[in-house]
C-alpha cells in the first residue's frame, strides 16, 4: 500500500481498524495525527499483521516531520520494522529519486 500527505493517515487507521492484509506499506510525506492519540494501538496493528513500513519525508516538511519522527522512534521502540528516509532540502512533496526508493523497498527481501 501506498499513501502521500492526509492518505497516509487514512491507511493506518483502515490497517489499524479492518481487516486488512498487506506486507507492505509507504508513507510519502505523511501527514498522521493518529500517532497523536492512538499510536501504540497503530503499531500494535502493524506488528500484528506483520508489515513492514517505509517513511518517505523531507527534513524541511514543516507539517510532518514531527509525526513522523515521534511514530518512527515509537515505532522502534516496540520494535515494528520500520525504515525511515529523511530527504534534505524537501518539504512537502516527493523527492527526485521517489521511483528509485520505492522500487528498492518493494523488492527487498523478494
């Protein structure tokens, strides 16, 4: 699964509340305010059904990187597999290189 901005949201609450079965999710440029209130039931979630998750987020992406970077060390924390990209000089947007790190995500391990 895939999601950019306010869909990133969206994902992780349909993963955290359906029954969904994916093994991997992206989350461009997150924008998660889930994590604020119900993050440790979300990353239960994702370790239960066994996904693996790669964050895609520029360093100057004044929204999301808050976010990102209290879900990432949560994440971590209770030991969700778990990648994390922090692209320099980007805000809210995809980097140059989006095929590129999305292509190496989905085909590792494979």
């Amino acid at each position: 699964m895939y999601g950019f901005s306010a869909g990133c949201n969206v994902i992780l609450r349909v993963i955290r509340d359906m029954s969904v079965k994916c093994n991997k999710i992206i989350l461009q440029s997150p924008w998660i305010p889930v994590v604020e209130d119900n993050i440790n039931s979300l990353i239960e979630a994702l370790k239960k059904k066994n996904i693996e998750v790669l964050i895609i987020c520029g360093n100057d992406d004044e929204d999301c990187l808050p976010q990102c970077k209290t879900f990432e060390a949560k994440a971590i924390e209770k030991g969700l597999d778990i990648n994390a990209l922090y692209i320099e000089g980007l805000g809210h947007d995809y980097p140059g290189s989006f095929n590129e790190i999305v292509l190496d995500f989905v085909n590792k391990d494979n």
